[in-house]
C-alpha cells in the first residue's frame, strides 16, 4: 500500500526547523499511547516497559495520556488540548505507542464488511468481530480465517495507513511546538502470532489457519512500520525496533496461545515489556538522558530514503536557515529554502513521468505541506517547473489544512499578485492549474463578516466566493446573505470569473454587461432587477457550454419553468447546482439570495474543475 510523496513529506520542513536534538536536563518522562503502554494484560505484580524505564533511568514516570485502546487520531486530539503547563511540555523523554489499535480496527472492519457482504440478514459491525475473535468465537475465527489473507491489500487497510502516517506526523510536530527538546521515541509494531505459527507448524489442524493469521499481520504491520521508519530522521523522533526484537524472542513475547484455549490477545506478556524496554533503553542510553550535552555548531547534513526510493536531504546551517532537497525516484524533485526569519521559498521541478502517471487528476508537488498564510507578505513562495513542452498542468500543494476560502496566488514578474480564482481546496490540500514557471503562494483569502457567524449555513460558500473576489462585501464587514441578487452582480461574477476586469466602464457593471453581451450570455437588460433562480442557472448554463440537461419530472412546479430556462433548469438540478426548496418543488421564479448564489457559484466552479 504506496503512500504519495505528498504524505511522507507533510511535515518535514516543521522537522528541518528544529534544533539538533540536546538531551532536555531533568527527570521527567511521559508515556504516551495505547495499550501497550498501560500495560494491559499484565499480571498483578509484573511491570509494564514504561515502568522499567523509569526505574533503570531514575525517570518520573507520567502516563496519564496512556489509555487501551487509543488509536493514533484520539491521541492527537488530547495532545492538541495540551497546554504549555501539561504532562509532554516539562518531559525529558516522550515515548510513543501508537497504531497498533488503527491497525486492528481496520481488520475488524474489513472482516465486518466482508462478513455482511455474505450474510446480510445477520449483519455484525466491527465491535462483534473483535468481541468474537477475541473470545476464541469459533465461528466467527473460521471466517476470518478464511478472508484474513486479503486484509493488506484491501480499502480498509490503506485508509488507515495513510491516516495514521498523517496523525503521526501531526503528534510529532504537537509534541515538538509543546516541547521542543524532548527525546521522542516511538516504537515500531509487532506481529503478535509469529510466535504461535511457528508453534502451531505441524499441527496438521491448525497449523495452516495460525499462518495465514500471522502472515496477514506480517504485511500490515510491515507497511504501519515503514509509516513509522519514514518520517524518523525529518521529524527528529528515534524509532525502537520492537519488530525486530520480537520476531528474534527465543520464547513467545505476547499472550496469544493456543493452550489451554484459543487466545489472540495480541498483547506483549512481561517477557515481551522487557523486551521493548530493553530496546528504548539502548536509545536513551545513546542521547544520554541527564547528561551534559555540548552546543553544536556548524552545518548538519542529513539524509532520509523513504520507503519509495525518494531522498530527502536536510542541511541545517549555523544562521538558524535551513535547505530541503527532494529528489523522487520519477525525476520530479523540490529545493526549499527556510530563511532564519522563517521566510520560505521553494522550487519544484516536475518530470514528464509524473505528470504522465497521474493524467488530468493533477500532480502531488514533492514539498512538504505548505502553510497556509493568513497575509501574502508571510506566504511560502513556490516556483513550479513543468518538462519542456508542456504548456500547463493541474497540480496539488499539500498544505497544513486549505479550507473554502483558501486560495492560490499568482505572483508576476513585477510583484504582483492576482486570486487563481479556479484554486480548490480537496481533502485539505489546493488544486490549482499553473503554467510552466508560475510563482504562487497559498494565503487564506475569505473575509470575515459580522453578519455570518460560527455556523451559518452558507459560511463555506461566501468564504469560497469573497476570497477569488467573485461577490464582494456589502460593506467593511458585511456580506448581506438575505439580500437579493440581481441581474447586473451575476453578469459580473461571470465575467469576473471568465477573467475580466470588471472594474472599467461608467457604471460597476458596464464591463460585465458587455462581456454578457458579447458571449450570449445574457441580453444585457434590466441590469438592477432581481434575478430568479431560472434566470441565474440559465446563465450559468450558458457560460458552460449549454450542456445537456436531462429533465424535471420529478418536481411537480416544472412546468412551471419558462421555456428558454427548461434545459438550463435540467441541467442545474441533475449537477447538483440547486436543490428544490422543497423536495418537490423548484420554485424557478423564486428570487437568489447572495447567499443562495454564493452556494450555487461554489459548486458550479468546483464542477467546472471536475
């Protein structure tokens, strides 16, 4: 299961801003994670790894936010609620075990939805597979059995894998903005039935189903490791081998067996805590936690393979800047460049290879997420070079959470800076078509309006449409949402949106009104009346193309559209542009407010980008 470049990298220029690490002075340390770190499964009196380390390392042990169970997005979320007095800011040590939970959770839902794919009068959820399998349910273990073999190459898996490669990467930099010196180990994951497979070998009855257990877990907890491994070296944490540590245990490390009875508790006994202490103590012993710790100084190289053969090198210079290369193995590469006063510039170069495997879908740029800048003048500078002789190209920035209003700015020769007004934010990255050597930068561009507070229906959309400057505000921070639309705004957002500069002419709107003039767009009358919600799709309508539109029989008002608007209404209702105002009825003389047009405006650009 292939992770993009885009995800490996999301975070390594936050890593390329961080100091060499110093052993943090004191004696504190906080346990972070799931299970494993709680200890669950222990005997009364047997000690869990975070125990041992204290003890061996005179470390104060704090494991408030160890909790069964976790997974990697519960606990970015209680870190994110951390503050500045809380368990991680004062640790000299941090240890991290964390996605053992997202990956059997994907299990249980892949064996689940398999299950309910055969049987779909008693269907069973993710919770009763891990109740069954976890009880020696010997129904419920022969079906798994059976479809466990498909789990590393299913949906469920690379769902999860690709979300805990983010939610790492964002506990890292959590714990790094809370604590920017602490030792950060995060402990790779187990295959808790090796153990029992080799048992179970020549069992003629079980041997062949404890395999294919442990094989399906192998590959997964492969590809959970390599998430792991990826990121170590740019976001500064160490990685305890705990994998390899279990897989060379001459006695079983984990509480699964097959005697007395059936049990897959998958988790480590007190042989295999002592194990994964063993490994973390090696890593603490190297840092030499407590010690003295000499400044660096000069320039530090250092260089990371990710698991698909790219390279990233970070130089970190003695001025405080720093330099990130990217060299991915299709050709496609990055240099960006951090100032010490935190100023950032990049430039891409894309191979013909890249942008042939991906088609017209668009481009990962192989740069870590951008911020998103709330003032142009703060904004990364990104340059993006295309192969020779392609003209333009849809392309992807990863970014630390594009929203609505988030847009890309074309920066000219001169300074300048003009809204790509057709920029979309898509799962909190922007797709922005550029030309071969565009500069753009990537600003949060909605204005905030009094009239639309936290919540409001529309907020999205006005945000969406004021930040490509397609409607304006009514004032200094008003947007008038119930306000009607008229005939004149909306041949001006068209044309705004078609590239006209619609600030020329005798009136506001003279330049839109001749441009709708002259594309057939509109006839140019009765500029200042209202406009109806036929009249407003009809232009739309235009503007595309006049696709076909298919029809209105399932509304009972539809013969109640004019004739001119008949197809233009079709084709609205069938793209999802507008909805009926009641679930029957369209109301196509009905008036638009601005915030009914701003909805309507978004999911018209966002469909004439797909």
């Amino acid at each position: 299961m292939k992770r993009s470049l885009a995800v490996l990298l999301c975070v390594f220029m936050f890593a390329a801003m961080l100091p060499t690490f110093a052993a943090a002075q004191g004696n504190s340390y906080a346990a972070l994670g799931d299970s494993i770190t709680t200890g669950y499964g222990l005997a009364d009196g047997e000690k869990a790894f975070t125990e041992l380390l204290a003890e061996t390392n005179s470390l104060a042990l704090d494991d408030t936010l160890a909790r069964d169970g976790k997974t990697s997005g519960e606990l970015l979320e209680e870190l994110e609620a951390q503050t500045a007095d809380g368990v991680v800011a004062g640790a000299s040590v941090v240890t991290i075990t964390i996605g053992g939970n997202d990956l059997m959770g994907a299990l249980y839902s892949y064996i689940a939805n398999r299950y309910n794919e055969q049987d779909a009068v008693t269907p069973v959820d993710a919770a009763e597979v891990s109740s069954g399998l976890m009880s020696g349910d010997v129904t419920m273990l022969t079906f798994a059995v059976g479809q466990v073999s498909g789990f590393a190459g299913s949906d469920e898996a690379a769902a999860a894998l690709g979300q805990f490669a983010e939610n790492l990467g964002a506990i890292v930099g959590r714990i790094r903005e809370l604590n920017p010196s602490a030792l950060i180990v995060v402990a790779n994951q187990y295959n808790p039935y090796r153990y029992l497979a080799e048992e179970l070998a020549s069992n003629m009855l079980f041997g062949g189903q404890a395999k294919k257990i442990s094989d399906a877990f192998e590959s997964g907890v492969v590809e959970l490791n390599n998430a792991i491994t990826a990121s170590a070296g740019l976001l500064g944490y160490s990685v305890a081998d705990v994998y390899s540590a279990f897989a060379a245990a001459e006695q079983n490390p984990c509480n699964a067996s097959f005697s007395p009875s059936i049990n897959l508790d998958f988790h480590p006994n007190a042989f295999g805590h002592s194990l994964i202490a063993s490994v973390v103590n090696e890593i603490l012993s190297d840092a030499a936690i407590g010690g003295e710790s000499e400044p660096e100084t000069g320039d530090t190289t250092e260089t990371v393979t990710a698991a698909d053969g790219s390279t990233v090198t970070t130089v970190k210079r003695a001025d405080g800047s720093t330099s990130v290369t990217v060299a991915a193995p299709d050709g496609s590469g990055s240099v960006t460049e951090q100032g010490a006063d935190g100023s950032v510039r990049c430039t891409v170069t894309l191979s013909a290879a890249a942008l042939e495997a991906v088609g017209q879908s668009g481009v990962a740029l192989p740069v870590s997420a951008i911020a998103v800048a709330d003032d142009s003048a703060a904004a990364a500078v990104i340059t993006v070079n295309l192969p020779d002789g392609t003209a333009s190209a849809s392309v992807l920035v990863p970014t630390n959470g594009a929203g609505a209003g988030t847009v890309a700015l074309l920066v000219g020769a001169d300074g300048s800076e003009q809204v790509i007004k057709d920029s979309l934010a898509v799962e909190g990255n922007l797709v922005v078509t550029i030309s071969n050597g565009d500069t753009v930068k990537i600003v949060n561009n909605g204005g905030s309006f009094s009239d639309i507070p936290s919540g409001y229906w529309g907020a999205d959309a006005v945000a969406f449409v004021s930040s490509r400057g397609l409607i304006q505000g009514t004032g200094a921070d008003t947007f008038s949402p119930n306000a009607e639309t008229t005939r004149a705004m909306i041949v001006t957002v068209l044309a705004r949106l078609a590239g006209v500069d619609t600030s020329t002419g005798s009136s506001w709107y003279e330049a839109g009104r001749s441009w709708a003039i002259e594309n057939g767009i509109s006839d140019g009358s009765n500029m200042e009346q209202s406009i109806t919600r036929e009249q407003l799709v009809t232009m739309m309508w235009r503007y595309a193309g006049e696709p076909e539109g298919g029809s209105l029989g399932e509304f009972a008002d539809a013969a109640s559209v004019s004739g001119y608007a008949q197809q233009a209404m079709a084709w609205a209702t069938n793209a999802g542009l507008i909805t009926g105002v009641t679930d029957d009825t369209l109301s196509p003389q009905g008036m638009a407010s601005r915030a009914q047009v701003a909805t309507i405006l978004m999911r018209f650009v966002t469909g004439l980008a797909d």
